[in-house]
C-alpha cells in the first residue's frame, strides 16, 4: 500500500519559509490585506511554527515547518457533515472545494489547525492572474482549504510516467515545499516502500510526530534537533 | 365586525373574556414595541445581506477563532427551546395540575426558538447557497448531521405538541367568530370537541408528551456531542451530552419565568399566571442552579486535576486569563443569583423570578460563549500563537435580530392564539379538582387504591 | 475593506462545477462568473536562468505555461545554490506580474512630483535624452553628466563603466553593497577584494555578526554549507556571534549572545586562548605571516606586534566583562576554533559598519590567520574572477579625455576606500554654487527612498534639471525624474550574473528571458547602447554592439577561449571536471562557441572548481608575499590621526552606554528591494521569527518594554535627533535589554516609510568612511 508522508528534520531547518513561499505559488494561495492578517486570517497550507525559549542571551528556537498531517486517521474527515474532506487510498487528506459548506468544523476539529478558510474571495489582480498555477483551483470564499500534498503533481508524475512506460520513481512526485528548501530539511515519499528515504528515516531514533498520544496517526514525522 | 366581536367578547364566560382579549385588542405600547422589534429586525437582515454578499470576512472570526456568535446563538436557543415543550411534557406526564396555565406560552417558545435556533448554523455557514448538500451528500459520521436530523424531527415533534392541544382552543375561537373565520376555519381542522375528538386528543396529546422527552434530550445531547467530538481541549468531554441537556432546560425555565411575568403584566393575566406558579417555577429554577453548579464544578475539577497542559490553557484562559470576565460573570448569573434570590419564598416572586430568569439567561449564554471561545482560540499546540475574537457589528447585529425577531414573533403570536390554554383551564376547573381529590386521597393508607383515571 | 476592492473578481477553478445547485445565489456569491477556468494542457516549459533579485545570484529554473512565468524553483545544476531557493527568489513571480509596473516610457508634463506623464515611444525617449547628453558634450561639459547606480554587478556594470568613460565623466555614483571585508583583504593580503569563505568544507564556522541566513552575500551557500548536501552530510558546525536573536542565530547550533560593538574584542579574547593555549598555526605564521613579532618597520622604528597586543590587553575576565559572554565560553569557543582544521571566522559587515569598522574587521579576520585557515579547504580563499572576454578599450575623444581629469562630485576624502559615495555626491551637488550636475541617470537605485538622508538627495535632484530613470516601477525617485524609460524585469531580459566572490570559486550565471518582454520595457544595456548610437563619434566607436545579447555573448567567447572550467553540470560532473583540472587536464566539450553558449545557456552558466592552492599569490599580494597582521600603512594613517597604539585596541563601538536604548537595525531576509516591497507573499509574512504581518514592526526586550510602560503591540515612534517613524512594538525575548532591533525595507501598508536608517547619526568610521549603523541613540514613545 502507498502511503505517502514527509519526514522533516528540524536540525535543518533554518526557518527560511522558502517552503510557506513555494507552497503559496503552486498552490495560489492569495494573500489578505493588512487589517486581516493582523486578525488571524493569512492563508498557509505550509506554515513555519516557531518554538521560543529563554531570554537573551539564552535564547533558542525551534523552527517547525507545519503542513497537514495528512492523519491516517484524521478527525478532520469524520465531523465533515458532506464529506466535502476525506482520505484517499494512499493516504492523502483531500478537499472537495465544490461540496464545501463552509461550516469550518473540520477546521475546529484537527488539533493542528492546518486547515485555513476563505473569509473573503481571494484577490488577484488582472496582471498578477498571469502568475497563477493552472494545476491548481482558485478556491472561492467561504469553503475551507489546506495543504494537500501537492496531490496534483501525483498525477501529473502518473501521467508522466505512464506515457513514457515506466514505473514512477520517488523523484517524480516531490512536492513543492520540498523541493524548494534550501537546506533539503524536508523529504517526502511513501512511507511504506522500504525504497523511499522516508521510510528508514520515519525510523530515525528523532522521529517522532505532533501530538501522538492523540491517535492521529499523523504521516509527517520531525526528526527531533539533536542537542 | 370589530364591534361585534367584541360585544361577543362580553359575553363570554370570564376565562374567554379574559384570554382571548389580546386576539381582538392591542394597545399602543404594543405596536412601539413591534415597531422597535421589527427595525431590529430588518436591521439584522441587512446586515445578513452584507455577510452573504462580502463573505464571512465581515463577521470577528479568524484562525483559529473559527467559531463565534453564531454557533453560541444556536446552542443557546436551542437548549431555550427545551423551555416549554420538555417541561411541559415532564408536567404532563407527572400531572402536575398547576401546569394548565403555563404549558401553552411555554410550547410557543419552544416552536419560535428552535426555528430561530436552526438557522444561526446556517447564517454561520460560508457557502449557505450550498446548504442543501447537507441532504444531497449526507456524511452521517458527522455530529453536524446528526444535529440536522435530530433537530428536525424535534422542531417536528414540537409544532405538533404545541398544535394538537391547542385544537380545542382554535375550534373555540373559529365557533365564537370574534377574528378571520376562514382562518380559523383551516386552522382548527375541523375539530368539534366531541367527547370522542376530546378522548383523541388527550390520547395524542399523552403519547406525544411521552415521545417528546427523549427527542428533546437528544437535541441538545447532539449538540454538546459537536463539541465533544473534536480533540480540542475543554470540549472533548464526556459530560458534555447531559451537561448541555441541564443547562438547556435550566434556561428553558428561566425563559417561561421571563416570558410569564411579561405576559402577566402585559396583558393582565394575574389570575392564570399565579405566584404559586413563580413559586414553583422558582424552586425548579432553584434545583437547577445547584445542578448546574455541580455539573459545572465537576467538568471544571476533572480538567484541573488532570492538569493535561493544553486543557490547562483554555482552563486558566477562563479562570484567570482574558476570559476571566464572562466566566465570573456566569458564574454568578448561572448560580449566585438565582441562589440567592430562589431559595427565599420571600423573593420567589414574578419579580423575583424575573431578575433570576434574566440573569440565568445571561449567565447561560455566557457559558456557551466561554464554551465555543477560549477553546477555539486556544490552539492545543502551545507555540501556535493563541488567536483573539471580537464580533464584529454584523454578528452582534445578527444576534439582536434573532432576539428581536423571536421576540416579535412571539408577541405576534399572541395576537392570534390564546396565550393560555382556555380548555385546559376550563378542564381544570371542571374535572381535574375532583380527580386530583380522589387520587391523593388514592395515595393515603386507609383508601383502596383508585385505579388512576386510565387515558380514555 | 471597502465593497469595491471586495467585488475584485476572483476565479474559481475546479470550484464553479458543483455550484449549479442553485443559479441564483451564485449571482451574489460571485462578483465575476464562477465558471471553471476550463483547464487546458498548456504549452509548458522549464527554463533555466538566474535570479537577480538579490546578489546571491542562485540559479533558477522557471515553469512557463503558455508564455507566463507561473514558478520560480531552483537550479539544481548551479555549485552554489543546488536547487535550493529563497523566499525572495520564489516570490519573484510577483514582481514581474507586479499590477505597478510602469507599462510605457513617461515623460514628465507637469511640474515634477505632480505625477502628471504623458506615454511616449521607446524612440521619443532615446531621443530625448540623447539630445540633452549630446548637447552637454558639444558644449564640452561632459563631466555634467552622472549615474547612480544600485547593485548591477558584472557586464551591466562594466558597460556603464564603457559609456561613461567614452562619454567622458568621471561620475559615477554607485549605490552598492559596501561591506568593508574588501578594505580588511586589501591591508592584510594586498588584495583588495571581498574574501571567498569555503564553508561547505569548513568543520567550523565562526560567523561575527555575519547574517548568513538572512541577507548575506549568498544565504544559499551558507544553507547549502549547513545542510550538509554538498559533502555527503558532513555539516560544519555553526556558531553565530549576535547582538540579537537573528534567524541566522536560531538556525546555528550556536549562538553567543553579545554586547552590541563588541564582536571585535570577542575575537580578539578568542585569539588570546588560542595564543596562551597554543592553539595556533606556528608554521603557517612563520611562513606566510608578518606582525606576530614585535618587529622594526621599514623607517627603523620599533613595532608592537599582534601577540605582545593580544597578550597585554585581552585577558578572558576582561573580554568577558566587556562583550558579556563567560570566560568559559569564550575558552571553549577557542577550542573548538583550533581543534581539527578548517575553522573559519566570517566577518560580517555589521562589524565593519561601525565607528571603528576598519580595525575590528582586521581583528576578526586575524583568526583565520592564526590558525592558518588562509587558501585552504575549509578556509578563506581568494578565488578568481571568472575570464570573461573584455569589452574593447574605450575610445576618447578631447571632449571625453578632458571631462575624465575633471574631479568627481562629493570625492572621498578617506584613508581607504570611498566611504558613502552617493551621500557624498549629495552633498557635493547640494553645497556647490554653480551647478555641478546637469544630467543625472538613475539605474537601479533608488536613492530618495534609501538614502540614509532622502532630505539632501531631494535637495541634489531639485538642482539637477534634467533626470532620467530607468526604473519598472514609479518608486520615489522615479517619481521625479524627466523622463523615464522602464527596464524589463529580470525575467525578461538577458544578463551576466557572476556569483558573489564569497564563494570560492568562479561562477559566471546567466539570466535570460523567460518571457517575453512587456512591450512598454527596454532593457538598459539595449538602451545604453543605441544612446551611444545616437551620440556617435568615439562615444559608438566604444560601444559597437548590437544588442545586449551580443555583448554578452562576446564575454562569453573568453569563457570559450579559456581553456578551463564547464558549463553547470552535475555532482558527478563537477567531480569529474575538478580531477581532471587538478592533473592538469581539460578536454574541451564543445566544438564551436555557439553549442558553448547553447549549452552555458541551458545549464545556466560557467563555473571552474579548480584552485591552486599552492600559488603564494593567493595567500598574499603584498609586497613581502605576507599577510599582515599590523599592515604599515594603516599604522601610518593611524598614527597622522593620531591614534598611535589604535591597532587592536581601539575596537569596540562606543555609544552603547550613555545611550537610554540602541538602534540595531537589521535586514530582512525576505524583502527584495530596498524601498519597495513588490511581493504581497513576502509582505505578508515577512518573517517567523518573530511572527509579524504587514507592517513595521521594532523588537525590545520584555523588560526593557516594561521599564517603558509599553506592551507588545503598541504603536510607537522611533525617534532619534535625525527624525522619526512609526511602528508597531513587538516584544521578543531574543532582543537584549537597553536595544532596540529594528528591520529595514519594510513600509507601511500605506506606503509611508519606516527606515530606520534614516535615524542614524553622523559617526562614521573615519579610517573607511563608512557609517556607524549600531551606535545610534533612540527613544520609542508611544504613538
Ligand atoms: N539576500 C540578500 N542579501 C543581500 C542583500 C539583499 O537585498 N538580499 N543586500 C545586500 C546589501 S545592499 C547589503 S548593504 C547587505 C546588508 O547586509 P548586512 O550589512 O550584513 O546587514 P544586516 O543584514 O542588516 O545585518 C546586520 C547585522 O548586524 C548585527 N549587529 C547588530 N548590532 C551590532 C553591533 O553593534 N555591532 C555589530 N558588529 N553588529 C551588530 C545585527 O544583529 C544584524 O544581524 O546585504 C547584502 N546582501
Ligand atoms: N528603506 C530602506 N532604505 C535602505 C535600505 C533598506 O533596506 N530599506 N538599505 C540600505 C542599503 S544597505 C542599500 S545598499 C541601499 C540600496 O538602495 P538602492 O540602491 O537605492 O536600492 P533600492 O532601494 O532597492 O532601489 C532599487 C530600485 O531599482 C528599481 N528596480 C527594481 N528592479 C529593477 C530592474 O529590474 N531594473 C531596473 N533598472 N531597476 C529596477 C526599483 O524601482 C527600486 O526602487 O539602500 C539603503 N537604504
Ligand atoms: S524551506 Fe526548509 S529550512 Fe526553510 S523553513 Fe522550510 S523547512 Fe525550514
Ligand atoms: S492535520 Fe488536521 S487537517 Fe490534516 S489530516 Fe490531520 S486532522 Fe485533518
Ligand atoms: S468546512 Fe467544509 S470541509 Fe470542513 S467540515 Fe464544513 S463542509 Fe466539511
Ligand atoms: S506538500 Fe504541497 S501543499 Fe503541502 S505544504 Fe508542501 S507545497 Fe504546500
Ligand atoms: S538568495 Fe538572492 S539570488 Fe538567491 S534565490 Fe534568494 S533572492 Fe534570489
Ligand atoms: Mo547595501
């Protein structure tokens, strides 16, 4: 079975963002303006937590770069009232933004508030509209939207390599956030092919996830900074 | 016509001269207040508009502050709702003789309430032009569903239970012609008061009272289960079924009593709306403070003592941090007030009971927003930034509206229907006086056990 | 947000499908139709190029689909940045789709800063300005004309340069990135240059001040040095010595907290272990260093040398009282340091950037000379540039040869270097009595925004009465300018893009269009070009070139030519090419120079990984083939300043301690520009540490916030003698008390400023010229 996860090594991490960037421009992800970002309403699928201790000069931080757990077994999905969110065979936590009520249930049910809502419509310019990823859906206000894998590169990686006659290789399907980062603190593949790098490092001794005692069952794994 | 109706008025035995004046007369501070009502009204509508047409952008909400005022309105009318028909049919059942005045301005609440109730969901959604896909792709794992179908069948159960034994009345007033005989007419379905119809309507009316309980238990069961059900601290608890189900009829109560002194005054109903029955009333209130204390003292207790850090954010959030003031506040609407005004005979009275049910409303609705707020803004993981929520004009609009709307509704209700359940009454005084007699007489030693009048 | 601003179309893609539930409502859900955007297989490309956005220069591939630039990623061919890109570089999709973006070139109609323009033709432009620069040659006044500059490294530059000259004025004003580690090269090796720090074979780096994560020269050469990904996952340890909790700081393994001014003296305390422990180099000391010794300089005299300095004055206790880092830590630092090899001490320009930059930048770098991590893996090293073909020799003419001897505006007047040139300009246009400047070019710079004192340049422009911008957006000097004749976005245009020389070895990177040019836009180096046309004359006979594109391609013919380096290949390519250059072997892969440019092309440049590190000059280019630790001439100039036991000892900043609160202002790592913030994603968001959105923001201690009476969140105003701006105070615990952090190149969401630079005092350092940027006394009240 394909389940595809991420691994992200915080030891790298370097809290750069590059990976919040590269998820907004494959994703058209719109900003919002001043006065809502200041209320909470900024849109990240990919979004770099910090983890601040002590004063100066003791100070120490821990970046942790939070996507969607894409939970194996996911609370998100069951509240939803029209399965407008569900989990794929391989894993993969999805949105169906045309069913979307808009209810945000989902979004007060996962423990990682990974999920993110369109108060308003989100704003393009007539010239900036060159720039959106036509892979992507533009979400209309008032449905709920989140990290989803990159799924359509998935598909894009099948068709890629079904057309050439060949099996898909890991390098074929990396999401966006992945490839851009900058010190490759973030790997991705299917946890369960002994041939993926995620699956002997989900192994690691610093593996660990979020909120494990909840019995989320999370498929992104941190491995923990080495003192 | 009007002249006529009243000269039939006149002549009306006292228990119709009395009820059914409101159908026939309003007085000016009626029409102010309807006007008021109604600006309010129409107010929150627009605002309404404003947030269908922008998006939800122009309500407070934000992430992770997903839920507000819409979700606390609904909670709280909701469990308003169990005013009068759980109580009505717990009085039934038990036969508690002195219910006879008070169950239909109770019923009536219950009918408003949960229509103004269901759509604050609705007015809560993002895509509410997509509300039907909640039928057309149904995800019945979903508390929210679960929610929908409950609260229909409730919001069924209860126009049938505030229906049915208001047929006797409807005839009454469709026989008399004092007011739009063909509406009437339809509405009173052609029900005669035969001795037979009569035995009908007691049976329906008695099995109705029975099957009502549960559904009225389930409502607000379900709909503490939609926070229950999440992994978010301070929700995920598994008291929350019945602890919505007491709070919802502690404010139920509070309702009838705020309703009745009102309705007592405006429309001179002292001899139906007695003290006895703010005394009673009050004591009931009285149980349920102290139900709500224990209930709230143990969800409380069991988060502290487990001392789960994320449970002790949102707790200290309400203890102590910025929602230290609607939480004290609640406390003392939802128990020192009521305490102390209650458990004196001397201030169990309409005013006394007035203040109380004022300030267990405010109390409870206070307790659903420091329910749904600290816990929604209080991400479980500690370094995500905690969120801040303040309703915006829209929200706040909206929500006086929808107490404006019940409220004028309610009163417009009053207008057509006789606020006090005239055959009841009249049934009282006629037969129960002797029943009731007899059967405590039934339960004394010396007295063979009188059959209890099995329902015809 | 206003009604209408909301109605602003959205699209929704894949969405609109499910919405036929109900067709009514979908008329007030949606401003536009909520149609899908039918999804068509677009014609879709991945090319390769370069970002320009900041000097880093890391190698980018775009997607474009149907002609749009829809995703910037990285190169993974290019040495230096492998793959990886910064947020800016992947944002840059929103500078080029930018709704700002001037569409034509302007003319100006009113009277300036009216904002009134009227839309002219490239050719109506050319024109234009060739007629004002021709007259001012015909009238023998060349040296009336001047450029200023921002950041255009490589043939950009060089042809500025080429025109200039021919044109015959000595003015060129650059507004580049000045960090003073050249001066520090120049004493010590005779080298002036920025030095190349190997960091991805370093063991150890110890960064002074240094923002390596930020907005160093190549934040992606310090990523991919960390990451390990370059060495099989052999990481270097890092150490960041900060006087603020930077990103680079959290990022590090190591962050030593310091006073601010006082990196120098750390260092120094530092080379004092090494020295008592004997933790230093004897051998590459003895061969390649002088001044270690006591020593006699060349008239005879008696010098004090660097460890009879280091050994009387930096005691551990006393380092340790001073920067406030503990005697042992500074012990263990040393250690660390010295043990195993390949240590490097970065020096960061925030140590040169202060009233004794000079001096403490020499202190810094002196580590690496004690441990010997000088021309070596893992160490400092002066690469090459990369042998690019030159552009041929300027031909002058009388008027040209007589305008050169003229003096520059605003000359620099320090010992070493050319301190703040376009300030210095400023003021020379400012205080003159006749007019000095009659035409002014501005490219790529925008000086009435960035200028520490935007009140003496608005002062200069009104004097000049003729000023041409180059610049896509109507920034602030822009705004004034006669005529403006926008450039194309970096992403449209061809350009030369050599890697920052803090990486050791020559990369030349190439930019190329991705897209096609916006019609309004010309690309400078074309306008250059046809402007030398349309002079004619000697001003032609220099600049023979068709096009941008040709010039380049000339350049590129050295590269050809040279008989060394590659086009970009991969890991196993770069091994590969080193070995073999290592042997003395290179095999040419190309057999004509257009499969060369075809290829450099497609790869995304040129690099040559080999370095000779035996060749002395590499070490050295003094006169002796020594580094110097106590370099005469500066002991000279200190000495005619009279500051003759100055050599490291006068290396702490002063300010600090009458000051109520220190300014520290800091670069972000995420905004591009320096005046304007183009990219809504980065605007946003600009940074996670600490978690800010939109607007200006300073950082201050909690206690120090709480000793003001202020509360995170509160709008203050910044304030010192020079003026005032507003922002937002953010608490942060990574801030040390009495300072006060404050990021530059942010605005309000409004437009208005908030550049911190614009309080900063006069002092300067008065052996470089260069601004003291950390010394500035403020006040924050409550706004
Ligand atoms: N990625 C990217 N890189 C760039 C640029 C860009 O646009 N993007 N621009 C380039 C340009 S033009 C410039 S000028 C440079 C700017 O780069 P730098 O000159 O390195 O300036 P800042 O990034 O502002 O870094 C200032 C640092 O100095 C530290 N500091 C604070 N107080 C003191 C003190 O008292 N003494 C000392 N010694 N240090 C202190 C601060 O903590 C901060 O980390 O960046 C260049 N590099
Ligand atoms: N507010 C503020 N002031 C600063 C700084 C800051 O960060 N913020 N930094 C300080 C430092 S360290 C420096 S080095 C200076 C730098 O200051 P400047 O050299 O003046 O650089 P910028 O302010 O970035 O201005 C560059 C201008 O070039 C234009 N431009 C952008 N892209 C292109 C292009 O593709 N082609 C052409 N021809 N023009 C283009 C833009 O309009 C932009 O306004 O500023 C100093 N002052
Ligand atoms: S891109 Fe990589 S290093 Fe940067 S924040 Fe994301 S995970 Fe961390
Ligand atoms: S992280 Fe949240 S949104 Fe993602 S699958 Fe888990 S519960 Fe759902
Ligand atoms: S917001 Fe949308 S996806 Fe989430 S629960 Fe409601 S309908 Fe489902
Ligand atoms: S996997 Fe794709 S969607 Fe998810 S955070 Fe990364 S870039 Fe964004
Ligand atoms: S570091 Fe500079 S050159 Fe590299 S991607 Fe970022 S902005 Fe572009
Ligand atoms: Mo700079």
């Amino acid at each position: 079975m394909t389940r595809w996860g991420m691994v992200i090594d915080l030891d790298l991490c370097t809290g750069c963002a590059a990976c919040e960037v590269a998820c907004k421009s494959e994703n058209n992800i719109a900003t919002v303006p001043p006065d809502q970002a200041m209320m909470g309403r900024s849109i990240s699928w990919m979004k770099v937590e910090t983890d601040l201790e002590g004063e100066f000069p003791e100070t120490r931080a821990v970046f942790y770069p939070r996507p969607c757990m894409h939970c194996d077994n996911p609370p998100c999905i069951r509240v939803c009232p029209v399965g407008a969110t569900y989990i794929n065979d391989e894993g993969v936590v999805g949105q169906i933004y045309p069913r979307c009520i808009g209810c945000r249930y989902c979004a007060n049910a996962c423990p990682y508030i990974a999920k993110y809502f369109n108060w308003y419509g989100p704003e393009w310019s007539e010239s900036e509209r060159q720039h959106l990823n036509p892979d992507v859906s533009v979400r209309p206000k008032g449905v709920i939207e989140k990290c989803t894998f990159c799924h359509h590169r998935l598909q894009k990686a099948r068709e890629e390599a079904r057309a050439e006659g060949r099996e898909m290789l890991e390098a074929d399907y990396q999401p966006a956030c992945v490839e851009s980062c900058p010190t490759a603190a973030i790997t991705f593949g299917d946890l369960d092919d002994p041939e993926h790098r995620v699956a002997e490092l989900k192994e690691d001794p610093r593996a660990m996830r979020l909120m494990e005692d909840l019995g989320t069952r999370p498929k992104v794994y941190y491995l923990a900074p080495r003192e | 016509m009007r002249r006529d109706a009243a000269a039939i008025l006149a002549d009306m035995p006292p228990d119709e001269r009395v009820l059914l004046r409101p159908l026939l007369e309003t007085s000016r501070g009626f029409r102010v207040t309807a006007t008021l009502l109604a600006a309010v009204t129409v107010w929150g509508v627009v605002a309404y508009y404003l947030q269908v047409r922008y998006g939800l952008g122009r309500t407070g909400l934000n992430r992770p502050g997903y839920w507000g005022i819409y979700i606390i309105s609904f909670v709280f009318f909701i469990g308003i709702s169990h005013a009068g028909t759980l109580i009505s049919a717990i009085l039934r059942v038990s036969k508690a003789e002195w219910r006879r005045s008070i169950t239909r301005s109770a019923e009536l609440i219950t009918v408003l309430v949960i229509g103004f109730g269901a759509i604050q969901p609705i007015v809560d959604l993002g895509r509410p032009d997509r509300v039907l896909t909640v039928i057309l792709h149904a995800q019945m794992l979903s508390p929210l569903l679960w929610d929908v179908i409950s609260i229909g069948l409730y919001f069924t159960a209860c126009t049938v239970y505030l229906y049915v034994p208001m047929l006797p009345d409807l005839a009454l007033i469709r026989d008399s012609g004092i007011k739009y005989p063909r509406l009437y007419t339809f509405l009173a379905a052609g029900y005669r008061d035969t001795p037979a119809q009569r035995a009908r309507l007691e049976r329906v009316i008695g099995v109705l009272s029975i099957v009502v309980i549960p559904i009225a238990i389930s409502v607000h069961t379900v709909i503490g289960w939609i926070f229950a059900m999440t992994l978010r601290p301070m929700w995920h608890s598994t008291i929350f079924g019945p602890y919505f189900v007491m709070g919802a009829i502690y404010s139920g109560i509070a309702a009838i009593l705020v309703a009745m002194v009102v309705l007592r005054k405006a429309y001179g109903l002292q001899e139906y709306f007695k003290d006895i029955h703010f005394d009673y009333l009050g004591r009931l209130l009285l149980v349920f403070s102290l139900l709500w204390f224990y209930f709230t003292f143990a969800e409380y207790l069991t988060a502290f003592y487990g001392g789960e850090p994320a449970e002790m954010r949102a707790f200290w959030a309400k203890i102590s941090g910025p929602f230290a003031v609607p939480f004290w506040t609640m406390v003392a609407g939802c128990f020192f007030v009521p305490l102390a005004l209650m458990s004196r005979r001397s201030t169990r009275t309409p005013r006394g009971t007035f203040v109380a049910g004022i300030a267990v409303m405010v109390g409870m609705w206070l307790e659903r927003f420091n329910i749904v707020v600290p816990t929604s803004v209080n991400p479980r993981w500690e370094i995500e930034s905690v969120g801040r929520y303040l309703p915006s004009w829209i929200e706040l609009s909206i929500m006086a509206a929808t107490f404006s709307g019940f409220i004028l509704v309610y009163m417009l209700a009053t207008k057509f229907i006789p606020i006090v359940s005239i055959w009841e009454i009249k049934e009282g005084r006629e037969e129960s006086v002797h029943l009731v007699a007899d059967r405590v007489a039934g339960y004394l030693p010396g007295h063979p056990a009188q059959p209890e009048r099995a329902d015809p | 947000m206003s009604p209408t601003r909301r109605e602003f179309v959205w699209t929704a893609g894949a969405a609109g499908a499910a919405l036929a539930l109900t067709r009514v409502p979908d008329v007030i859900w949606t401003a536009q139709s909520d149609d899908e955007i039918a999804w068509q297989p677009g014609i879709e490309d991945r090319l390769t190029s370069t970002c320009l956005v900041c000097p880093a220069r890391c190698g980018i591939r775009g997607r474009v689909v149907d002609g749009n630039l829809v995703e910037i990623g990285g190169n993974p061919l290019h040495p230096v940045s492998r793959g990886g890109v910064c947020p800016r570089g992947i944002a840059g999709v929103q500078t080029l789709y930018h709704p700002g973006r001037i569409s034509s070139p302007l003319e100006r109609v009113g009277p300036r800063g009216s904002g009134e323009w009227r839309e002219i033709s490239r050719e109506e432009a050319l024109s234009r300005v060739s007629e004002r620069l021709g007259g001012l040659r015909e009238e023998g006044r060349p040296e009336k004309l001047a450029l200023v500059s921002g950041y255009c490294a490589g043939t950009m530059s060089d042809l500025w340069r080429q025109f200039l000259v021919a044109f015959g004025t000595p003015n060129r004003v650059p507004e580049e990135y000045h960090d003073g580690t050249d001066l520090v090269m120049g004493l010590m090796h005779g080298m002036r240059r920025q030095p190349g720090y190997d960091l991805e074979n370093a063991r150890f780096v110890l960064s002074f001040g240094a923002p390596l994560f930020e907005s160093w020269w190549s934040p992606l050469q310090a990523y991919v040095a960390f990451s390990g990904r370059g060495t099989g996952g052999e990481r270097p340890h890092f150490v960041q010595v900060d006087t603020r909790f930077s990103r680079t700081a959290a990022g590090a393994h190591e962050w030593v907290g310091i006073r601010p001014g006082t990196h120098a003296v750390l260092a120094l305390g530092i080379a004092y272990v090494l020295i008592r422990d004997g933790l230093i180099d004897e051998r590459f000391l003895d061969q390649h260093v002088s001044g270690f010794e006591d020593f006699t300089d060349q008239q005879g005299r008696r010098r004090t040398g660097y460890r009879s300095l280091v050994t009387r004055n930096y005691r551990s206790e006393e380092v340790s009282a001073v920067t406030g880092v503990s005697v042992e830590r500074i012990s263990s630092l040393a250690r660390d340091f010295a043990r195993g090899g390949a240590a490097v001490a970065v020096c960061g320009s925030d140590v040169t950037q202060s009233a004794h930059g000079l001096l403490a930048g020499l202190a810094v770098h002196s580590l690496n000379v004690l441990v010997g991590s000088v021309g070596r893996a893992g160490g400092v090293m002066f690469g090459d540039a990369p042998p690019l073909g030159s552009l041929p020799q300027p031909v002058l003419d009388a008027t040209a040869t007589s305008g050169l001897e003229r003096e520059r505006v605003g000359s620099s007047g320090v010992p070493f270097g050319e301190g703040d040139p376009s300030l210095r300009f400023a003021r020379g246009v400012v205080d003159s009595s006749e007019p000095t400047i009659e035409a002014l070019l501005v490219y790529y710079a925008n000086p009435l925004a960035s200028s520490p004192r935007p009140d003496l340049w608005e002062d200069a422009i009104d004097r000049i009465p003729f000023v041409v911008s180059f610049s896509p957006f109507l920034d602030e000097t822009a705004s004034l300018a006669d005529v403006i004749l926008p450039d194309l976005l970096s992403y449209e245009r061809w350009q030369d893009a050599p890697v920052p020389r803090s990486h050791p070895y020559p990369v030349w990177g190439i930019a190329r269009p991705l897209v096609e040019p916006q019609a309004g836009g010309t690309h400078t180096g074309d306008a250059i070009l046809s402007l030398a046309r349309s002079l004619g004359g000697s001003v032609a006979e220099s600049l023979p070139f068709e096009g941008f594109e040709t010039v380049l391609r000339v350049r590129a013919r050295g590269l050809f030519v040279a008989g060394r380096g590659m086009t970009l290949g991969d890991e196993f390519g770069r091994r590969h090419h080193r070995q073999m250059e290592q042997r003395g072997w290179w095999l040419p892969e190309h057999g004509d120079f257009d499969s060369f440019w075809d290829d450099l092309v497609e790869k995304g440049g040129w690099l040559d990984l080999f370095y000779d590190e035996t060749d002395p000059a590499r070490i050295s280019q003094r006169e002796d083939g020594r580094i110097a630790l106590m370099p005469e001439e500066l002991l000279e100039v200190l000495e005619a300043q009279g500051r003759r036991d100055a050599m490291y000892i006068e290396v702490v900043s002063p300010g600090s301690e009458e000051a109520p609160l220190l300014l520290i202002p800091y670069r972000l790592s995420t905004l591009s520009s320096g005046t304007l913030s183009l990219e809504r994603w980065l605007s946003e968001l600009p940074t996670v540490l600490p978690e800010v959105f939109w607007e200006p923001w300073v950082e201050v201690n909690p206690e120090t916030a709480h000793d003001l009476g202020l509360d995170d969140g509160d709008m203050v105003h910044v304030a010192s003698e020079r003026g005032r701006y507003r922002a937002r105070l953010k608490v942060f615990p990574g801030t040390a008390a009495g300072t006060v952090c404050a990021p530059y190149r942010l605005r309000h969401p409004d437009g208005e400023g908030a550049n911190p630079l614009q309080l900063l005092d006069d002092s300067h350092d008065p052996l470089t010229g260069l601004s003291s940027w950390f010394s500035t006394p403020i006040r924050l009240e409550r706004a």
